[in-house]
C-alpha cells in the first residue's frame, strides 16, 4: 500500500515537485511519510503545511526511507550517492535515479554492489497523475520492483524497459511532453491569426488535444485512421496537412527527437 511507504526525493526541483504534487492528491497517501530535500529549501516550505517533511540534510532523508529518489541533475549524482552512502542498507533502500544518461553501471561503482538501484524517467504530467514512466532496475526483488510500480501507477502508469532503451524513452516521454506541448503553441498562434482571442484559443486546443489524445488511447488505432476520417476529399483539412508537411512538419519533429537523443548520447 502507498501509505506503508516511506519516500525520499533528494533534490526537489521540477520534476521532484510534479512527484510531489502528485502523490499529495492520493487518499491513501500519507504526507508525513514524505521527506524532500534541496539545498535551499525556502521555496519548498509551503509543502510542510501539508504535513511533508522539507528539510536539506540528505543524509536523514535517505536513513528514514524506503524509496530514495535521486531527482537532481545528472552531474550532481554520483556527490549525492557518495554523500548518502553511509545511511544505505542494501536490505532497506531502494534507489530511484531520475537522471538523464546516468547509468545503473556509473551508479554502482559509488554503490554497494547488493544494493537494488532503479532508474525511472517520468515525465512533469506526474503533478496530476498523467505520467508515463518508463523503468527499468538492479537486484530487485519481487516486493521492491512492485512498491517501485506502485509510486509510479500511482502518478500515472508505468512501463518496465530494458536499460538499453532508458535514453530513448527520456526523449519520447520526458522531454515528449515539451514537444507536444511547442505544437500546441503553434497551433494556439495558428488560432490567433485566424480570429480567437489568445484564451478562447487555448481552451479550444487543449481539449482537441486532449480529445485525440484520449481516441487513441481508448480505441487504440493508428493516428493516421483516425485523420482519415477528418479529412473530406477536396477539403480543407487535407490541404492544411499538406502544407505542413510541405513544411517539414513530420521532419522537423523526427529531425528534433534525434537530435535530442544524440545529445543525451554525446554526454
Ligand atoms: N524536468 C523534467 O521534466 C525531467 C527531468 N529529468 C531529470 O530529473 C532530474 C531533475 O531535473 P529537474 O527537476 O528539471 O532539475 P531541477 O534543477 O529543477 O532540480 C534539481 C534540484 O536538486 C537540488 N539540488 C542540487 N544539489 C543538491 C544537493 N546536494 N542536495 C539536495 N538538493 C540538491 C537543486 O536545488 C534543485 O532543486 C535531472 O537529472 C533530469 O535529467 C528527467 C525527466 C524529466
Ligand atoms: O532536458 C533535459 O535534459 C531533461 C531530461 C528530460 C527532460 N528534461
């Protein structure tokens, strides 16, 4: 049960806060179960009225909790590992790294050796429950792998990957939702231009993204079969589309996913 857990999120920026926010919607979640640590912790006081524990000393973080996760920067994890080490069990703690490009491998060389170690790339839509999550562990156990599983459904659902595809899945989940999110600007600006006020148009774009998002969700198709029941013959829909990619639509968006894939890989 997620109220039987207790949870460090060391380095609570963006993405810890998204967690954060997340599993304090939950019923069965018990704030005080929660530890968050930053250096600075000012700006995350407000998290203590709701009974989470805001502190910056990781060690203590990192002693009291069943699942530690790491949510800093990728230069900042091995310091943290090294820093946390003597408060580690390899029977208690269960590591989650969230960082980008840091592998199992360059964690264990800080870490002992019988210590079970995740890597887990969510994406900020974890701050309502909307995240994909793709995991992937170290020497877990049945009961460890599940409580990992159940932090992560519990901010919207995960899928477990081989390693091997932990970068690929950071592009297309985690810095995804940047992309989808570039798109629905444009075509709020599309909106502008075409007569909607800025908020009328926001309001329109989000619920058709939100519609297409859902169709494809629930009837589990192929975008394509779904477009070809928008586009009349003749129409305007397919003479817009087609201008996109006239555009380079499709190419600009693969074109930027590579890129970023090779830059996680150029590390
Ligand atoms: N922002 C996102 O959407 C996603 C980020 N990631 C990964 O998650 C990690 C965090 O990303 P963000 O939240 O965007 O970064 P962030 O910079 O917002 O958060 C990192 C936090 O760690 C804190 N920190 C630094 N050194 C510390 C120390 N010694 N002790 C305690 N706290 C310390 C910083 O003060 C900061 O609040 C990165 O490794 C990133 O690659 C992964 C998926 C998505
Ligand atoms: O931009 C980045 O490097 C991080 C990784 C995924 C999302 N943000």
């Amino acid at each position: 049960m997620l109220k039987d857990i207790k949870i460090a999120i060391i380095g609570c920026g963006n993405l810890g806060t998204s967690i954060v926010n997340g599993l304090l919607e939950q019923a069965d979640f018990q704030p005080q179960n929660l530890h968050v640590t930053k250096r600075n912790p000012e700006n995350l006081l407000y998290l203590q009225d709701k009974g989470v524990r805001v502190h910056s000393d990781n060690l203590i973080a990192a002693q009291e909790a069943d699942l530690v996760i790491l949510g800093v920067k990728p230069y900042n994890v091995s310091a943290i590992l090294r820093e946390i080490k003597p408060a580690l069990d390899p029977n208690k703690q269960v590591i989650i790294s969230l960082a980008t490009g840091i592998t199992l491998d360059e964690m264990y060389t800080v870490l002992d050796p019988q210590t079970t170690v995740f890597r887990a790339m969510p994406n900020i839509a974890a701050d309502i429950q909307e995240s994909v999550t793709c995991i992937c562990g170290r020497n877990q156990s049945e009961s460890s792998e599940e409580k990992v599983k159940q932090l992560f459904n519990s901010i919207g659902f995960s899928i477990t990957i081989d390693e091997g595809l932990m970068e690929a899945a950071t592009i297309l989940g985690a810095c995804g939702i940047a992309y989808v999110l570039r798109f629905m600007r444009a075509m709020i600006q599309g909106g502008i231009q075409i007569g909607f006020d800025a908020k009328t148009a926001s309001k329109i774009v989000n619920q058709t993204v939100k519609g297409a998002a859902e169709l494809m969700i629930q009837k589990q198709i192929h975008p394509e079969e779904a477009i070809d029941k928008v586009t009349t013959p003749k129409g305007c829909t397919i003479v817009g589309l087609n201008e996109m990619e006239h555009q380079g639509f499709s190419a600009a968006m693969v074109r930027g996913i590579l890129v970023s894939f090779e830059k996680i890989e150029k590390k």
